[in-house]
C-alpha cells in the first residue's frame, strides 16, 4: 500500500525533474483515497512556498481538519522545516518519506511532536535528487536556504 | 521603525478581514527595504498554504538565500507551525509578531533554533483577531488545524 501511494509522489518527482525542477513529489492519502498529489514549483512557477509537500496540501484544497488527522503524507525527500511545519499544523499523524541520504533536517522534530515517520530508503527518490543537485547546485541551495547565492 | 514596517503588515490585516478573510498580515524587510507584503488567503484564494507569512514570502519571490539571512518578518499574529517553519526553513533571524494573545504555538521553537523573538502587545492586531474569531469560529479553526470541521 506504501508503495503504491509512493508511487504516485515519484511519478509528481520525475515530472518534477523533466520540467528542470527541483525533483520532490508527494501524495496525501486519507481513507484509502489520493486527496492530491504535487511537487516542488520553485523553478516552474518561481515558487518559494510550493514544496513537493506544499503544493500537495494545497492541490488537496480546504479540507475540514479531521481529514488532515486521519492522513497520511507520502513524500519522496524528508521533509524540510516548512512542510514538516504544514505536518505539525494539520496534525497528520504519519509521514512515510522516499529517502532522507541527500536531505534530513526535521524527523527528530516531527517524532517529538508524535508523528510517526518512516523511512523507505528508496534508491529511485535518491537518485533523482543526486541527479538534480548535480546539474543544479545553486537551485538546490536556494531551496533550503543555503549557501551564499 | 518597527512600527513603521508593523504599519504595513496591519494594513494586510485590515484588508484581509474587509474581504471576509483571516486578518492576519506581514511584511518581510532587508537592508531597511520592503520585500515583500502579504495576507492570509484561505478564505479569498481557498488556499491551505497562504498564511500572513507565507504568501508575504511568495509575493517577495524567489530571492538569493543571504537576504533572508539578513530580513525581518513582521507578522500581525504569532507564527503557527508553517509559518515557523518557513522562518526556519530561510533562517530569518528575526520576527516582529503583533500579538501573541489570541494565539501561540512556536515562539520557544523559534527561540530554541537562534531566531530572535519580539512581541509588540498592538491591541489593533488582537482586536481584528477578536472580532474575526467571534464572526467566523469554524474559518478560524480551520486556519490553525483545529476543532472537528
């Protein structure tokens, strides 16, 4: 069932990358159904705020806030300070993350806050995020509030 | 000068709540210059991700990662979690909140990760906090992931 829900959050990464995006989809699942899925719009739409997470939420529309507390938050990349903030905000109890070997910055704080995180370790999620940071440093950098632009 | 900028981020505010929306404002300044302006828009924009802070981030654009670095935030209203987060995600170092009255969630957080912490007590932004929790208590949990839709 992750798989087939992770899928989904690949599917929006490689898209993603095609675009010459940063390459970080997500899925946001409740009772067994997709409530939307997106992916990072830095480049595409010069978007600071649409994460792969962020724009997830915000494709699945106002949702009445028990939906967000029954949900799950796929999501290809761990998540940075912001889309865990999102998570913590909704309160979505469980998160299940692609890979967290090129980026990992907040599953401490998410499972303080009693989220529960999981780590699939999957090497395609890895490898499109190896292959963006490559070709596009800076852009990676700017996306996580690093270097010095 | 802090009322100065306030000024601006209250003006958000004021406009928010004249257009039915959760008054909540914000400014974003660097080097004494004005970045970015912005309003929560869920009501307006039916968005789950435009808080004050964020869509004030947005609306300032993509920009190289030392200007946050070197920014203020204003903000009408003490950040939620999203919010914070993106503070954290752009290592803003500082945020100037209207009031912390009508709600607080991540001012330790805040502190706890070096961003310095300011609290004006404006009984402006608390009153359109009041007036607009009393007109539209379900837009208002909503906003914050609260109550049971």
């Amino acid at each position: 069932m992750h798989e087939e829900f992770m899928n989904l959050a690949i599917e929006q990464a490689r898209t993603g990358l095609s675009e010459g995006g940063v390459p970080v989809g997500a899925a946001l699942v409740a009772d067994g159904s997709v409530l939307g899925v997106g992916r990072n719009r830095r480049v595409q739409w010069g978007s600071v705020i649409r994460h792969g997470e962020t724009d997830c939420l915000e494709n699945a529309g106002r949702l009445p806030p028990p939906v967000y507390r029954r949900s799950t938050l796929y999501t290809t990349l761990s998540p940075c300070h912001l889309c865990a903030g999102a998570v913590l905000l909704y309160r979505i109890p469980r998160v299940v993350i692609g890979e967290h070997r090129t980026f990992e910055a907040t599953e401490d704080l998410l499972a303080r806050n009693g989220v529960d995180v999981r780590v699939l370790d999957d090497a395609e999620c890895a490898g499109l995020m190896r292959e963006f940071i490559e070709r596009f440093p800076g852009v990676w950098d700017e996306d996580v509030g690093a270097g010095d632009g």
